[in-house]
C-alpha cells in the first residue's frame, strides 16, 4: 500500500498522527508530514483508521 | 459463520463501520439502510461551506472519487426502518420489506429538537440534513433578516455563514454566556464578543417565547418582552437521538441506545455515533457523544467487534474531540470539561483570540482548547489518552 496525502485538504486534526504514528507526523514547520510512504502490511489497520478518522477526506491509499 | 450484516442509518457512522467491515475481509451480505433518499454526506460543511455558497451540496457526498462498488453494498435508501425484532434477527422496514442479519449496527443518528407546541410555518427552519441546508441556503439568497434560535456550536456557525453572506442576524441564547457549559465562561464569553465584532446582534439570558407569524414566520418575541423582525427563522437547540422505532425491541433506551464498552446492545447488536451511547473508558461513563469524531471511532469499534464476536471484543476507550469553524477562527476542543474547572491560558492570549487552554479538576489535566493552534493538539491529546496529571500538563510531558 501507498499513502497519499492531499496537501491542499490537510486542516491539520492531528487525528492521522494520533491513529497511526508511525507513519504521519505534524513537524515544527506546521506541515503534515509521511514518515512511511509504503508502509508495512502489520500497519494497515492503524492506517485504516488514519483514513476513515481524517475530517476533510485527505489521505487514500493506493495498492 | 456470520453472513449477513445489516447497519441501519446510512450517515458518517453507518458508512464508516460499512467501510471498516469490508477493510476487514468481511465479504457477505452488506446491507445499508438510510432513510434519507441521499448517498452518504457528510454534515460539518453543510453549516459552513454549504451555507456560504462555497459548496455545491453534492460536494458534501462521501466516496466521490472512490465510489460504491467495491463496498459491494446492498443499499437502501430513502427507506426508514420502523421496527427489529431481536429473537428472529430481523429489520423491518417503512416499505414493507425485511432485512434479515446475523450481526446489527445502529447508527440512526438524531435529529433537531423542535420548540414544543411551535406550529411549522415558512421560513421556520432547522439545519441537519442535506435537504435542510438547501432550503436553509435558498431562504438566504433572498437577503432576509435571520433569527437563530439557540447559540451552540450550530446556531453561531450558521450566524457566521450568514455574516458572511451580509444578512443581519440576531442570536437568542438562553444562557448568560453561550458556549458556558462546554468551553467555561471565559472562553465562551471570548467566542460571544467574536461574534459581537462580526455585527451578530447576540441576546443572552433571554429565551424565544414566539416565533411570529401565520403561515410565514415574520419575527420573534421574547420572554423580556421584547420582539423583532425576521424573515427566516432557525432553529438550532439541541438534538434528539432516533431511537423511537427501537421501543419495544427490548433494547434499553435512556437518551440514546444503551451499550456496555464493546458497543454492544444486545448479543449481535451494536450501536455506533450520535444514537448510541457505549461505555467509555476514558470517560468513566456512557456518555452520548454527538461529535464526527466519535461517530468515525465508535463505528470502527463496533464494526471491528461485531466480526470478532463476543470472545474477541476490545472495550471502547477515546478522548472525545470536536471542532468548529466561525470566520477565520477554528476552535478545536479535546476532552470533556465542566463550568468550575480552572482554566489556564498556556499559549496566545484572549486577545488575539489565537491561543491554548488547559482545564483542570483536581489535580488532572481534562480538557484543552486550542483556538488557531492546531499544533497545540497533538501533545494535549496523548497526554489526555494517557490520563496526565496537571503538573505533567504544565511541564508537557506525560510522565509524573
């Protein structure tokens, strides 16, 4: 799986980091940030929910 | 062997557990029932977005880009269900037909609560549902005078769009300071001269006893005696949860549908979102929590324990969080705080209406708002999910 964030609709919940932080992270910089482009397959549940969890619709997942 | 799922309430919380059961593996039978004739939306821009004309409604619709086919979904929509009877497994529905299940999510949601003995009339109208945005949003183009009756989250967002359209707008709020009850005084007492500066004409400590007019509502009148005009009148005083076709189920009602921490109300049946009220262990509680968040989280974990069944089942644990957008300004809330916990501003100040609240009952860390810090958030939210004290709040760690 890969995981795709649109910037443009990132409103900055943080819930994607709370669900998944291996893999998401606010920096200093205010930004959004993909620690794991194509994480691991014992992620995908954590991952899951960071989708099914963002308000604005912003990260999908590519096989 | 578990064939066939039923969830009843096509909204956030019945698409979201759809949606977690098929991420799961689950390949049976998927039946979504909705009584509104819509596809799945989602509500939070509908006050905003929506209202502002910023949006088309349709731009409001889940799965746009993904679609439905993959969720191999039995739907039904615009189809209310009317009765379950527990023993025979079985949804009955308005149209006459039946769903059969070996696993039940109810995800009903709510809906406003309207003013007792208040006769429905043009221009009297609430904001929920896709179809009340629209007529709200046509009733706007007209450039009425607006009431809004109620100044919770909903009815100062709908002030906001309409200050953003131009339109005059008068708030009654019941409450010397709205918002009180959720976000304490001194933040709700910021959030009311927000909307003073934006030209709401904001009336505490004052309630509706009239909306007047026949068949079209031409003003209001209030219980200290004063009246105005208004051409549109919006109702936004709280909501109540769908539960009316569940009596006589035999699953326990009391503000919502009861379930113990696995989201369970009965054996095989759970209930997720604004309906629902599952035992929460951050919260000591089973609050009913009509937050998206909380629709999304409650959906997973009932979607999750109805395939793992009653052996397997995790207990449902989350911080409850909310936002709201009025003008430039996002409040975001996380936690849950009552009227006589001390607040302490750590971040920003009052003034420049940009800052991080903490609140504290005792020596624990309960609450924090951020008002145009997102950033503030993450930290505030683990140390809330780990239970921090409030000396480890101040200090910003968890440990202590």
């Amino acid at each position: 799986m890969k995981v795709v964030v649109d910037l443009s609709m990132c409103d900055l919940h943080g819930l994607c980091v709370d669900a998944a932080p291996e893999v998401f992270q606010i920096g200093d910089d205010g930004v959004l940030h993909v620690l794991l482009e194509t994480p691991a397959d014992g992620l995908r549940a954590k991952v899951d929910k960071a989708v099914r969890e963002c308000p604005t619709g912003a990260i999908s997942l590519e096989e | 062997m578990l064939r066939r799922i039923a969830i009843v309430g096509a909204s956030l919380a019945g698409l979201r557990a759809a949606e977690t059961l098929r991420d799961r593996g689950f390949d049976g039978e998927l039946t979504l029932i909705g009584d509104e004739p819509h596809r799945p939306y989602d509500r939070p821009p509908l006050s905003k977005q929506v209202l502002q004309g910023a949006w088309e409604p349709e731009q409001t619709f889940f799965r746009k880009k993904d679609g439905y086919d993959a969720l191999a979904l039995d739907m039904r929509l615009g189809v209310r269900a009317v009765s379950v009877d527990l023993r025979a497994r079985r949804v009955a529905l308005a149209d006459g037909t039946n769903v059969d299940y070996d696993r039940l999510i109810i995800a009903t949601g709510a809906r406003p609560r309207t003013i007792p003995d208040m006769a429905p009339r043009t221009g009297l109208l609430v904001l929920r549902g896709l179809d009340d945005a629209i007529a709200l949003r046509r009733a706007m183009m007209d450039a009425p005078r607006v009431a809004i009756i109620g100044g919770g989250f909903i009815g100062l967002e709908v002030a906001a769009s309409c200050r953003a359209r131009g339109l005059p707008v008068t708030v009654i709020e019941a409450l010397p300071v709205p918002l009180s009850p959720i976000l304490g005084p001194t933040l709700g007492d910021m959030v009311a001269a927000m909307h003073r500066d934006h030209g709401v004409d904001l009336r505490t400590g004052v309630v509706v006893t009239d909306v007047l007019g026949e068949s079209r509502a031409t003003g209001v009148a209030l219980s200290d005696g004063s009246r105005f005009d208004a051409d549109v009148v919006v109702v936004g005083i709280g909501v109540t949860p769908n539960t009316e076709w569940l009596e006589g189920s035999g699953l326990t009602i009391d503000n919502g549908l009861v379930c113990n921490a696995s989201g369970e109300a009965a054996p095989g049946v759970y209930a997720a979102g604004d309906v629902a009220r599952v035992a929460n262990r951050w919260h000591g509680d089973a609050p009913r929590i009509e937050h998206w968040t909380n629709a999304v989280e409650q959906a997973v974990h009932a979607a999750e324990n109805a395939l793992a069944g009653p052996g397997a089942s995790t207990s449902f644990s989350s911080v409850p969080y909310f936002w709201s957008d009025q003008y430039d300004r996002r409040i975001q809330f996380i936690g849950g705080a009552r009227p006589h916990d001390e607040i302490r501003i750590v971040d920003g100040s009052l003034a420049d209406r940009k800052l991080t609240a903490l609140y504290r009952r005792g020596d624990r860390l309960v609450a924090c708002l951020a008002l145009n810090q997102p950033h503030a958030l993450i930290k505030y939210r683990k140390l809330l999910a780990a239970d921090a004290s409030w000396k480890a709040a101040l200090s910003g760690t968890a440990a202590s």
